[in-house]
C-alpha cells in the first residue's frame, strides 16, 4: 500500500485558519480540476509512489523536529482526498505513535468520510467560476452539507478571489450550503507581492462589509514555501 507523493518540506501555514503555525507539508501528487491560477501544477500529476509504512518515517521524523506538543500535519495536494483510502492508512499510523495535529487541504468535490475521526480540520476550498473549471466538475460533494450540521465540525471554507464581483458567488454557495459565516476565508488570487497586497485592500474592506474572514497568503508575503 502507498501514496503518490510530490513533495514533503517544512514551512509555516500561510493560509486559513491555522495561519502562521509551524507546519509539515505532505503534497500527494493527482488533481480532478485544472485551475488556471493554480500555483501547484507540477502536483497535478506524476509524484513518487512511496509505501505508507516508509512514508510514516519519514514523516515522524519532520515532525520530531516541529518541538511542540501537538505539531501540525497539512496534507494538501492536488487533491489530498482523492487517495483517501490509503491516506486514512497513514494517518492512523501517525496518530498511534505522534498523534499530530492534522489538517487537511481540499477542494471540496470529494468526500471526506473515510478520514472523518483522523482529520482535526478540514478547509475547503471550493471552485468559483474564476478557476475555468466548468461548473459541474467543481460542484461541492453533498457530504459537507451533512457534515456542517454535526456537533462542532472542525471545517472551513477558504475561496479564492480574483475580483470583487466574485463575492456574489461566494454567497451563493454560504446560502445553498448553510455555512456560517465564521468558517469563511476570502484570500486574494496572487503570485506576487505587489499583487496580494494591491487586492487585499479591497478584499478586506469586502469582508468587513459581508462579515467574513480574510486570510493573506503569507507564504508569499515572507517568500518562503
């Protein structure tokens, strides 16, 4: 058993809810979507099948070097959910030796059940029409709107804004999925520096006014991984 992996390497999460924290980076290599903005393309295939028990190693051995208590485990891709099954083989690895925090990056058109009791926070980023995805390849899985209504679930949604108009879109699915306000990052389409903060102006002032969050990409901000 083993997992198609592009890239392991230590960074701080950029974006989202756990933004700042020290973090290792697990990229599983496959995507079901071609995002024209996408940053990560070399993930959208090819990647280095490694077995789960060697995987484990390896991974044990970078978090060893995070010295706290609980460090933090981002898996992200691609499409993370895509090798869920031996993900979920991973993951239970991990949590009987380390029990690492674990959050899991996802574009939301796979189900998340088979890693729902190994996963501490999911975020999703679901699609809006800026990605050229068509619509029906980048349609919520119908798993998240059951799972937003069990007791305290530990997910959030993070979209991608490339213009102010997009917001409307982000409404649309906050009111089609009954997602609560409080779990949603807006975070600027952007490569550069200048870029990002050129948008981040006017997308904070659209989150002031629809009251919701807004997350930088600070991996860019502090040029690192």
């Amino acid at each position: 058993m083993s997992l198609r992996v592009s890239e392991i390497f230590r960074s701080v999460q950029g974006e989202g809810p756990l933004l700042g924290r020290v973090a290792v980076f697990l990229r599983l290599s496959g995507c079901n979507l071609r995002c024209v903005w996408c940053d990560t393309e070399y993930a959208r295939s090819g990647g280095v099948e490694i077995p789960v028990g060697k995987l484990a190693d390896k991974l044990r051995l970078s978090l060893l070097e995070i010295r706290q208590e609980k460090p933090l485990l981002v898996v992200t891709g691609g499409e993370p959910l895509l090798q869920a099954e031996n993900l979920r083989v991973l993951l239970r690895e991990l949590r009987d030796d380390l029990a690492p925090l674990v959050q899991v990056e996802t574009n939301g058109t796979v189900s998340p059940e088979p890693l729902l009791d190994l996963v501490d926070y999911f975020v999703v980023s679901p699609k809006l029409s800026n990605s050229g995805n068509p619509p029906e390849a980048r349609c919520l899985h119908p798993y998240w709107r059951a799972l937003l209504r069990a007791p305290s679930p530990q997910i959030y949604f993070k979209f991608v804004i490339d213009r102010p108009g997009d917001i409307m879109e982000v409404m649309d699915l906050l009111r089609e999925f009954s997602i609560p306000r409080d779990r949603v990052y807006l975070m600027p389409q952007s490569r550069g520096v200048e870029e990002q903060l050129s948008k981040l102006r006017w997308l904070t002032r659209l989150a002031i006014e629809y009251s919701l969050n807004v997350t930088p990409r600070l991996q860019y901000l502090a040029d690192v991984r």
